[in-house]
C-alpha cells in the first residue's frame, strides 16, 4: 500500500496548494532515467549526454539558454530573438554562414527558437560514426555559447531579415502578443514580445547587441545536451574539452526566474481585426508555482496522470456538446500549460474554444457555464472509466514502443529538467507506477483536483478573446465582455447526464470469403494476397516498432465520380462524404474508440484515387478489420456532426475577401486550372446548395467494389491472427465486374500567364507564388529523387542570395515535385516568396534567375549537398512502417518501386541530371505567375 500512500500524499499536497520545504525533504525522491550522464563544470555549465540508437547511428546537439525576452530592457525589446538569428551568422570557428553551409554537407537539420524565457539552439540528424562532424557540432555550440562574432555588417543584413519575418505574423499571432499587456498587468511578460519591436532592430548599434550577449550568454546560463547513438564518455570528454576555458565577461549575470502575480479580479484581454480567420476563446485558471527543488519529490511525477485524466473528460465531454444543435460552440479542449503559452514559471489550466460564427457572445456564455459546472459537480463514473482507458491505452503504447524514442523526444525532456526542474525518469519507471496507481484511484480524488482548476472563480481568472471584424462590428465589445462573463458565471447549472451507449459497432457478423492466391514479392520483403472477392491484400512484417499496424487500401476513380454535379458539389461532397460513422458508432464514439482502443481509419477522395487509410496497435487489429469492413457496407449518417462542421465552414469562408491568404490562394488557383472555378475555395452559398445524403450516395458508389482495392498492411502483425481476419471482413466485402470511372479533373492552365492585383493589409507582406509545370511525363524513381535534389538545391541558392544576402525574405519557399496521378503525372517547379514590398522587384528577378540557371549552372558541390539532404532522409525513413507503407501502396497503385534502385539513380545524379529535370520542366512555356502588392491598411 505504500505507493498508494504517496500518491494520496500527492493529491493533498500538490493537487491543491504547494507544500513547505521541510515537508518535501521527507518525501521519497522521483526516479531518474539513470542512462543520462549529467555534469556541471567549473564555470557553471550544466550538461546532459544520452546514449540512444534510434534512430540509429544519429545524433544530436543542443543549447538552452535561460535567457529570453524577459532579460530584455524596455529599450533592448527584440535583441534575444536577433541573437538567435545570428547564431548562424558568423562565429570564432564558423565565420559568415558556414554554419548553415556546414549543416547542408552534413545533411543535418539546424535551427533555434526564443521564447519569453528560454532560447535554445539545436543541431540535429548528425552521423554518429563521423567523428569529424561530431566534433565540429559541439564546436558550433561552442562558439553559440560565448563565440559569436556579431560583425556590423551581418547584424545589418539580419535587421531586414527579422523585418520579413514580422510581417509573415498574421492577424492572429499580432493579437495574440498584444494580448499579453492585459494578462500580464505590471509584468515584463506583458511588454515582451519576443520578436521583438521593429524600431529597436532597426536602432540598436551592434556593440548594444554585444553587450546584451556578453551579459547573459555564459556558461552559467547555459546546458548543453547530446543525445544518440555515441559514447558518452567521449562526448563528455569532448564537452569538458572545448567548454571548461570558457569564462564569463565581467558584467556576465545569472538568469533569474520571473514570477507571475496573483491576480484577484479577472483579466480579460480584447482583440479584434478584419482579417483574423479563426475566432478564438482562451481562458486560464492560473496554477500554484512548483520551485524545481520540489519537482524532485515523487508525488509529483503523479500530477502529470492526473491532470491528464481530467482533461480527457473535458474534451471528450466538450466534443459531445459541441455536436448539439443548440450548441454556439464549434469546438472546445484543455491543457495545462505555461500560463498564457508564454511562462515557465506559472500553469495554467487552459481551456481553448471557438465559437460558432454569429454566436460569439451566446458561446462565451456556454464555455462559462460548463467550465462552472465541472466547477460545482465534477465528472461521472462513465467519464472517469471512458478516460483511464483511454490514458491506459496511450500509455500500453508508448511503453511498448519504447525501443523507438527518438533522441529528441529525450531530448526534450532533458532541456526541460534544465530550464524548470521537470524530472527525467523512463518511460519503464513511469509505466510501472502509473499502471499500479491507475485501477485504484478514486473519482472523488480526481473530481477535487478538476473542481480547482476547471471553474471561473475571479482569482486567478483570465480570458482573452480574438474576434473577427465584419463591417467594422465584432460579435461582443470590449465594454460588454465582462458582463457577459458575469452573467454567466451567476446562472444556476445541474450536473451533467452522459447517456454515451455501450453497444457493439458491429452488429451482424460477415460470412467470411477465401484467400485464394498468394505470391511473394521479394524485392520488398512482403507477399500479395488475391482473395475471393477480386480484392488483392498486400503484407509486409516488420519489426521497426513493436507494437503498430498501418493499414492503406486504394482503388482508381476518385473525385470523377462527382464530375457532373452542381459546382457547390464540385467543390465540397468530398469533404461532406467524410463524415460519417460506422455502423452502430457516430464520429464522437469512433474519436472515442481512437483513444480507447489506438485505432481508427479514415476515408479519403482524391482526383484519381478513393482510399481508406487506418491504424492499430497488435490486440485490436480485428478493431481495425471491422472498421474496414464497415467503411464498405455501413456507413452510418451524422447529421449533427455534419451541421456542426459545415456550419463552421461557412464562417470561415465567410468574409474571405478580406483575407489576404485565402485571396492569394484562391488566385494561384483559379489561374493554374484554366480558370475553373471548381479550384476556387467554396462560396458561403455553396453550404446551402450542399446536399449530404447526395455526397454520402457518391461514397457508397465508390466504395461498393472491394474488388477493385488493393489493401496494404505494414507492421507488428501476427500473419496467423491476421490472415483468418482478412477472409472475414475483407474477403467478404461486396465486389463487381464495374469499374468506377476515371477522368483528368485538373485541367492545367497551357502557356504563360501573368497577374497582379493589389491588396490592403493591416502588416503589409507581398506574395509572388509561381509555378511551372512540364508536359506529362512518366513516374518513376529517377524523375522523383532528381526532382527532389533540384527542390533541395533551389532552396539552398535562394536561402543565400534571397534571404542572406539581399534580405528580400524570411524563408524561400521553392518546391519541385513529381505529381503522382493515374491520368498522367507532370514536374511542377513552384515558388512562393513572401517578401517586403519594397523587394518585390528585385525578388521576383533573382528567384527567376536561379531557376532557369538551373538548366545549365548546377555545381558537383551544389549535386553534394542536395544529396545528403536526401540521404539522410531516406535513411530515416527506411526505419519507418509508413514509409513502406507508402512504397508498397505506390507499387499497388501507380507501379512504381521506390525502394529498390534507390542507390543506383543517387550515384548517377549529377548537375547534368538536376539541369535536365528544370529543362523538361522550362521548355514546356507553361508558367503561371500572380503576384499579390501590398498597400497599408489604415485602420
């Protein structure tokens, strides 16, 4: 009994108020992962190492700071956030961008991010086995520690660049950070921005900039952490190497947590604008601060289960809500997370919510008025068994894929010990003591911790609202906000029913049919089954996870089908078609049984093919075969749930005139399909010329002739247990002679065209987005790795003449693909710069120049760095079921082998290669170019 014990201790101690210090020092320690070999040096660097071997033979590198906006002063706003941008700008070892050119031979990922108070810097997907690059990694993060150059003229160029990306930030993300002068009243939180303020980028001289690193960038800020398939003792040897002459500047200071006030009234933050395009409810129970010295107690690691289990009930109770016709809201879920997403030295239990459109005030009312009845009642037994199975599930399969965690999921948790004291123990350690704990623990336990955190009681209490501006009128004002709030809170509620049936999905057992063939198919490993009904099963074992099963079945036909339908048909009975449920379960009960059981399969409806896609874990594998069979011969009608989301469809396409994005994208659209409307996004008017029962006639008219499918199985399956439930559920599925009609529904846009249009936006940004495309040509492995490498190689050019050097962009945007489609496949070179208006020009001209050079200017060195890129990729994704489950589902559908022949077409590439891929494309004269200016829009 004495694990129960300390976990009761848990739910008095921690659930409800933070204990004393004394108290903690009596109480058994959390377990550690004792695989991590943790160090401090002298100077005060802390480091973490772990050796992991998934994916084998990587590695990776990070930093964490703990430092972030907070450190700024009122005059320094932005400089945490440009310190990060020139991290890969020049250092003692890696002058100028060799980093980044150092990262692209390596074929390694490398990026960073700043919050309000953390950065961290990160190298990752490293060759473990090349001592060379290992070493120079933790030289990289060396030099990140104390060693950056900070040179006049790379802090110039990066100004314009930290310029692109601000006005990449929509509607929202501006809200969102102006929200946060009401929800941090009198706090540095609340005049941080983390990007920071364009006037102080644009002033501050470089030795401020100088100043503010040597200030806080130091060893005794600073951890680094090193995950992978390496040798901990060399990695340590080499850390205490290259960190221990480190030493703090005179004016070095040591980081201090910030802490965030009680508040006793509720804050409430109010932001509206025309173009935000997702209305938004965030409300925040703000919770007790846990130091990291208590963190370290046992009883703690128990929270994490518990608030799990309480905000399971939430959403899945809020789902049910929802999906009632007198419900105002869309959609409504809980976390517990850094208050206002911004702190790590507040929680708080979130509650997100999105109101239905033209019900904004009715919603706030309602989320209220839930939140107040869990306040008062609690959850039912129901609830409470539906969610312990469903966390029970979650964590059965994260401990039985144990063996595949990667480095920086480890990674991660590591960095959070470090910045806020969160303990590291294994997943073994977890599983033994949540599945002990998880049978006994009580509701009323459960129901205590939620009534505290999940009510609107005013202290502690905030809410921040996004509205959508239509004709200058939001759906409440700033003035009515509170009242409605108050309302609310003083309306009587009861204590919620919940009448979810206990039922099987299935309720008429299939006769079953036969395998009657089978073959191997060597060159994958795996073996094609023909069955009775025509249908062909593909299955390939694997080992890679020891506990998933990824299903695919496609059959040619598609959207052509629906070819002769009304336009607002056209244009939405796939979307509609997809909502449906399964024999005896609706949508909320399958979400259900996706948590209960991991299992669950979707249908989806392309242009050239229709297809369920599906996944389970080894003991619910019959689950999935039901689920299958179900998708073919009883689809189940849900009105309410396709009410719900049409409804929210239809406001958000409401005001699309207004958005800039939508705007763009409806234009590339309609211009690449020869100006076909049905490429447009849908119209309001088209959700009231939708006709469901008609969408749904389509469905079963695709999915009537199981004949035409091939179903690929890829996993940890048992082929005695699977191959008896093939002839049963698929096996017998419906069949015929009828094949579902094929037709090209694109309708490409020939030749050369050219638009611009004028916009007005409140964060000016113009957009060019063009698109080439070849004539057909066929689909093979040559064409689709090569398209790769040019894709890989247009990046790298424009990354450093577009975004580097003439600072026009934050991030190119350049794709080549190989489009896979049964009525033919054509190269696309696309390209989408988002850019400042005053470089439109200039980048339209260079991203232009660097694609037609392609034809003849592709380097040895440029075919190099594309190709470890794709190297490395590939090498992880090997590891992978659906990678193979993409392989073998491509070879059914398009006969295509993507697995084999893989080295042979890399060691031919070439820049003879790369040029002929943008030859075929460029010669074709098909080009399609729109142009978005930007112009202010005054409020």
């Amino acid at each position: 009994m004495r694990i129960r014990n300390i976990f009761m201790a848990a739910l008095v101690l921690f659930a409800t108020s933070v204990t004393a210090q004394n108290e903690m020092a009596d109480m058994p320690k959390a377990p550690v992962d004792e695989a991590v070999k943790v160090g401090h040096l002298d100077n005060g660097l802390t480091y973490y190492i772990r050796k992991n071997n998934y994916p084998e033979g990587k590695v990776n590198f990070y930093i964490a700071h703990k430092v972030g906006a907070i450190q700024e002063r009122d005059d320094q706003d932005g400089l945490a956030h440009l310190l990060e941008h020139m991290a890969f700008n020049g250092s003692k070892n890696f002058p100028d961008d060799s980093v980044v050119k150092f990262m692209d031979k390596t074929g390694g990922g490398w990026n960073a991010y700043t919050t309000a108070d953390h950065t961290v810097y990160f190298l990752t997907g490293i060759a473990a086995n090349r001592t060379a690059q290992v070493d120079s990694c933790l030289l990289v993060l060396s030099d990140w520690s104390q060693g950056l150059t900070l040179t006049a003229d790379q802090i110039e160029t990066e100004r314009d660049v930290v310029h692109n990306e601000y006005r990449g930030h929509n509607a929202i993300q501006r809200l969102l950070r102006a929200a946060n002068a009401d929800l941090f009243p009198n706090s540095i939180y609340g005049r941080r921005t983390v990007i920071g303020s364009m006037d102080v980028i644009d002033k501050c001289n470089p030795e401020t900039l100088r100043a503010y690193y040597r200030k806080w960038y130091f060893p005794g800020n600073q951890a680094i952490v090193v995950v992978g398939d390496i040798d901990p003792a060399k990695i340590e040897a080499s850390i205490k190497r290259l960190f221990s002459g480190l030493k703090p500047a005179k004016e070095a200071t040591k980081a201090t947590p910030v802490m965030v006030d009680d508040n006793e009234k509720t804050l409430y933050a109010f932001g509206s604008h025309q173009e935000v395009s997702q209305e938004l409810f965030q409300l925040y129970r703000k919770t007790d601060y846990i130091a990291p010295e208590e963190k370290v107690a046992l009883p703690y690691l128990y929270l994490s289960p518990m608030y799990s289990l309480v905000n399971l009930m939430f959403n899945n109770r809020m789902q049910k809500i929802a999906q009632a016709p007198e419900s105002s809201i869309t959609f409504a879920q809980a976390s517990m997370e850094g208050y206002a997403g911004h702190t790590l030295t507040r929680d708080a239990e979130t509650v997100i919510a999105v109101p239905k459109p033209g019900k904004e005030k009715e919603a706030m009312a309602q989320i209220i008025r839930e939140m107040n009845r869990i306040g008062q009642f609690g959850f039912t037994e129901s609830e409470f068994k539906h969610a312990k199975e469903a966390y029970k599930a979650s964590l059965d399969n994260v401990y039985n894929n144990r063996a595949t965690i990667t480095n920086d999921a480890y990674a991660q948790k590591l960095i959070k010990n470090f910045l806020e004291g969160e303990p590291y123990s294994t997943i073994e350690q977890t599983y033994e003591m949540y599945s002990q704990i998880l049978p006994m623990l009580p509701l009323a336990n459960i129901n205590e911790l939620a009534k505290s955190i999940i009510n609107t009681d005013e202290k502690n209490f905030a809410i921040s609202v996004i509205l959508q501006e239509k004709n200058g009128k939001t759906g409440f004002t700033k003035a009515e906000f509170p009242a409605i709030v108050s309302a609310a809170r003083a309306e009587k509620v009861e204590a919620y029913v919940d009448n979810t049936k206990e039922e099987p999905m299935m309720l008429k057992e299939p006769k079953a049919g036969k395998i009657v063939s089978e073959k191997p198919l060597k060159q994958f490993g795996a073996k094609e089954l023909t069955l009775s009904n025509g249908a062909k099963v593909i299955l390939k074992k694997t080992d890679l996870k020891a506990n998933e099963i990824l299903m695919m079945a496609t059959a040619a036909g598609g959207k052509s089908i629906g070819k002769k339908e009304n336009l607002a048909m056209r244009r939405l009975w796939d979307d509609a078609a997809g909502i449906h449920g399964l024999g005896t379960k609706g949508i909320n009960d399958l979400a259900n049984m996706a948590q209960t059981k991991m299992t669950s399969v979707d249908a989806g409806i392309s242009n050239d093919l229709h297809y369920l896609s599906g996944s389970t874990v080894n003991e619910n594998i019959e689950t999935l075969m039901q689920m299958i069979n179900l998708s073919f011969t009883d689809v189940k009608k849900d009105e309410a749930y396709y009410k719900l989301i049409m409804q929210y469809m239809k406001g958000q396409f409401e005001s699309k005139a207004t958005k800039p994005e939508v705007v763009m994208q409806d234009s590339v659209a309609y211009y690449n399909h020869n100006k076909q409307l049905d490429a447009l996004s849908p119209d309001v008017k088209d959700f009231d010329n939708l006709d469901y029962d008609r969408a749904l006639d389509l469905y079963r008219q695709l999915f009537n002739n199981a004949g035409e499918f091939t179903f690929t199985f890829v996993g940890s399956f048992d082929e005695a247990t699977i191959r008896p439930l093939i002839e049963k559920y698929i096996a017998s599925l419906p069949s015929s002679k009828k094949k579902a009609e094929l037709v090209d529904m694109r309708n490409y846009t020939k030749g050369k065209v050219q638009k611009s249009f004028s916009f007005k936006m409140s964060n000016p940004q113009s957009k060019i987005i063009d698109t080439y495309r070849s004539e057909k040509v066929p689909y093979t492995l040559d064409n689709l790795l090569n398209s790769k490498a040019l894709s890989q190689y247009l990046w790298n050019k424009m990354f450093e003449i577009i975004r580097e050097k003439e600072s026009a962009v934050y991030t190119p945007m350049p794709r080549v693909s190989l489009e896979n489609d049964l009525t033919g496949s054509y190269i696309t070179i696309g390209c989408e710069l988002a850019t400042n208006p005053e470089k439109t020009a200039i980048a339209e001209k260079l991203a232009k120049e660097i694609i037609f050079d392609a034809q003849t200017k592709v380097t040895d060195d440029d075919v190099a760095r594309a190709k470890e890129a794709i190297y490395k990729n590939h090498t992880d994704a090997v590891k992978l079921n659906s990678y193979w489950l993409d392989v073998l589902s491509d070879y059914a559908t398009y006969g295509i082998d993507k697995a084999n022949g893989f080295d042979a077409v890399m060691k031919a590439m070439s820049p003879k290669t790369l040029g002929n891929i943008a030859k075929t494309v460029l010669k074709s004269g098909n080009h399609v170019q729109v142009i978005m200016n930007a112009e202010k829009l005054e409020k």
